[in-house]
C-alpha cells in the first residue's frame, strides 16, 4: 500500500527536558496505527505534530506525496490540515454557537466546498439524523463525539487523528463511539491514528506503537 507519512527521527524538547526523541515511524494509506504510552510522554504533542499543529526540535515528518510540514509556513501548513487531515479530541471541541449540522459541514465551508447533502450523509452514517438544528448544549457526550467524528471526515482527509476520543465517555458508550470510529475510517478508506489507553481500542488496530521518551517501538 502507498505510504502516507513517515516520521524521521523526531524529538519534541522544552528548554533542556526532552518530551521524546528518535520517534520514527511510517504509516501506509488506509492504515488504522493505536499510540499507546504513559501519561505525560508526549502522545498529543506527536499527534499535534504531524497535524502540523505543534513545533518539534529535531528530525522530519513527512506526508503523501513529499509534504514536507518543516518546509511550510503556518498559512500553508493550515491549508494543508484543512485539505488533508481530520482530527477527533477527547473534549470534543464542537463549536457551541452553531449548531450540529453547521459543526459538521465547517471543514467543507474552509475549503470553499459547502455541500449541504454531504452534511446529511454524514449526519446518518453516525446516527445523527434529524439533529442537525440542535446546538452542542443540547447533546450528550456521546453525541458531541459523533458530531465530531462526522466532522473529521466530512471532506474525506487521508488521515484521522484521533487523541483519546473515548477518554470523556461512560464505558458503554466509549465502546459504541470507538466502533463507529474505526467503521466510519474503514468506510472513508482514511488512515487512523488512535492515541489511547484502552488495551481493547489499541487491540483492534493494524500495529501497536509504544512511545516512550527514548523512542517509539512496537507493542502494547
Ligand atoms: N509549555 C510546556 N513547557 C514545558 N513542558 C511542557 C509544555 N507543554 C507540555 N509539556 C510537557 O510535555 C510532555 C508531554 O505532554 P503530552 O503530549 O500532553 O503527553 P500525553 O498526551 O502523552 O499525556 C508533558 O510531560 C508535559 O509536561
Ligand atoms: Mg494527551
């Protein structure tokens, strides 16, 4: 399969403490990659880095096609994510003065592609029908994270990143959203990375990377 990033030799530092270093990694077109890791080792600052959303110190990240993100400057590296990328937070992160149709078609609305069908689409293929007019309030956390799943796929990116999408939700529901995820990824033929805790969520993955501040390897 075609590759669609690869990492080379990454490191993350504040001042003199180093996050992580010798991150390396490639991650192949439709591939479903789980991060897994302790807390406070670096895992949403990895994410954030190859979403172009975060600096790092040292080493490359680069995606399809040579996107080189060091070799782009910041109005270029959004353009980027807003074509390419579609992130999942674990605190949602919807919009909470529009509504939930209006969450959903944001990403085509930044890229001039406004399509209010899509939108609907979207809408059904997380279970959202007919709450399209509802504000974020008026939803249950389970329902915002559905909002926000629809959103990071609505104009069909490459990549899904998704930083602990379950880690606000009851176990029942956590377990219903990280099903819908994983469908709706396949179903997009995007690439996921997941970072979480979950041994189960991490279980369903293609390949299971463990970072740790000397480096990234393989496993649980
Ligand atoms: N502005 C900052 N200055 C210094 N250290 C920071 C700063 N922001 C984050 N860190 C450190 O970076 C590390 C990685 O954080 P994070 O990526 O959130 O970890 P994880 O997602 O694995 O829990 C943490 O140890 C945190 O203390
Ligand atoms: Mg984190």
């Amino acid at each position: 399969m075609d590759e669609l990033l690869r990492v080379q030799a990454l490191a993350r530092r504040y001042g003199a403490a180093t996050v992580f270093e010798n991150v390396e990694f490639t991650l192949r077109a439709g591939e479903f990659l789980a991060i897994v890791g302790e807390s406070g080792v670096g895992k949403s600052t990895l994410l954030n880095c190859l979403a172009g959303l975060d600096g790092w110190d040292a080493g490359r990240i680069v995606h399809a096609g040579g996107t080189d993100l060091a070799a782009l400057d910041d109005a270029q590296r959004a353009l980027w994510r807003r074509a390419h990328v579609g992130f999942v937070f674990q605190a949602f992160h919807v919009l909470p003065h529009l509504d939930v149709a209006q969450n959903v078609g944001l990403p085509l609305l930044l890229l001039d592609r406004h399509d209010g069908a899509r939108v609907q689409q979207m809408l059904a293929a997380v279970g959202l029908e007919g709450l399209g007019g509802r504000l974020p309030q008026q939803l249950s956390g389970g329902q915002l994270q559905r909002v926000a799943i629809a959103r990071a796929l609505v104009h069909r990116p490459a990549l899904l990143l998704a930083d602990e999408p379950t880690g606000n939700l009851d176990p029942g529901t956590a377990a219903r959203i990280m099903d819908l995820l994983i469908a709706q990824t396949r179903e997009h033929g995007a690439a996921l990375v997941l970072v979480t805790h979950s041994q189960a969520a991490a279980a369903r993955a293609d390949r299971v990377l463990h970072l740790t501040a000397q480096g990234i390897r393989p496993g649980a």
